[in-house]
C-alpha cells in the first residue's frame, strides 16, 4: 500500500508538507512507501524527480509536474507507480540497490534534459542571428533598388560609379598596370577608374 500526497499549489511545496508526509508514511504499518505530488509547481528541496527514505527505510517519490501538458502529468504519474511498483517488488535488504539503479537513471535523464535544453537554446540563438542577418541583407537591397545606398552607408560610393567589393570586404583599385603587368594598387579618382597619378589629373 502507497500513502499519496497530491497538492495543486501555486507556490513550492514547503518543508513543513514534505515532513508530515514522511511522518504519515511511517506511521501507517500497511503503507510501504509514499508520493508526493505537485501538480503545478516545484517542491522544495527536491529535483523535478527524486527519491528518498524515511527513517524506517520507507521509500518516498516526489515528482513535480509543474509546466507539464495533461497528457505528460498522466505519463509522468505512470512512471512514477511503476518506478515505487519496481522498488517495492524487491525482497528489503535488495529495495537500496533498486533505489540507487533508478537514482542513477534519473540522473541521466535529468543531465540530458538539460544539455538539450542548452542546445535547444543555443539554436534559437542561432536562428535570430540568422533572421537579422536575413533582414539587414533584405534592407541592402533595397536601398540598392531605391537608390538609398549613400544613406545606409553600406555600400559609399555605387551612386558616383564606384562599385565597392562588399561583400568579399574589398576596395576598388587603379585599373592602371605597366607592360609587366604590374597593377598600381591605389584607390581611384572620383568617377574614374584610375588614380589621380595615372588619370592626368596632377
């Protein structure tokens, strides 16, 4: 027989709860175990899904289902019987080592949980990041279209004739080179494709 504790409360169970149930436990000769069970918020001092004993080696399961759907709160209370059903089936001196296995398993799963929530996050980091590169490059583009270009500051330049290398993080060069082939390197005249030394201009 298993002494069950459900509460619906807004706020962590508290302590006080916790002992009077473990106090009910060991106080009931046909209860073999004990649940608590918080509906809809956490319980204090206790993971989402824990183990523990009473002082005369009674096993409680406490489990919150604080943020679960209907249909997870109803999953989530199956486990749990299974979970004490397990335990219980155990000849005494075998129910610490069964309790220790499950601990363990709980452990893990909570680890999980967490490196996914984790990655979960960091993907939806990824992804606004994504969306304002998506939404700064749609805004180059039209300015481009409209005409806009010297206002965005983006891309200096496309208005007089002089096309930047943007996106390769470039500039325009003198388009003069020797009968070696050798390029000048300097940046050109306004509105012309040579500097202003191979361009006449000096």
């Amino acid at each position: 027989m298993k002494s069950v504790d459900s509460k619906k409360y807004k706020t962590p169970i508290k302590m006080v709860e916790i002992r009077k149930l473990q106090s009910d436990v060991d106080g009931d000769e046909e209860a073999d175990a004990g649940v608590m069970l918080s509906l809809d918020s956490g319980i204090y001092n206790y993971s989402q899904f824990e183990l523990s004993r009473t002082s005369k080696g009674k096993t409680i399961l406490y489990m919150s289902m604080e943020g679960q759907s209907e249909e997870e709160k109803r999953r989530t209370l199956q486990w749990g019987i299974r979970v004490l059903t397990s335990i219980g089936g155990e000849e005494r001196g075998k129910q610490g080592r069964k309790q220790e296995e499950v601990e363990e398993l709980m452990k893990e799963l909570e680890k999980s949980v967490k490196e996914q929530d984790q990655c979960v996050r960091q993907c939806a980091k990824t992804l606004e990041q994504m969306r304002a590169t998506r939404e700064s490059l749609y805004t180059r583009l039209m300015d481009y279209r409209e005409g806009r270009l010297e206002k965005s500051g983006e891309l200096s330049g496309v208005l007089s004739g002089e096309m930047s290398v943007v996106l390769s993080g470039g500039s325009k060069k003198c388009k003069w080179e020797n009968t070696e082939g050798k390029k000048c390197g300097y940046k050109p005249s306004a509105g012309k494709d040579t500097c202003k030394r191979h361009s006449g201009d000096e």
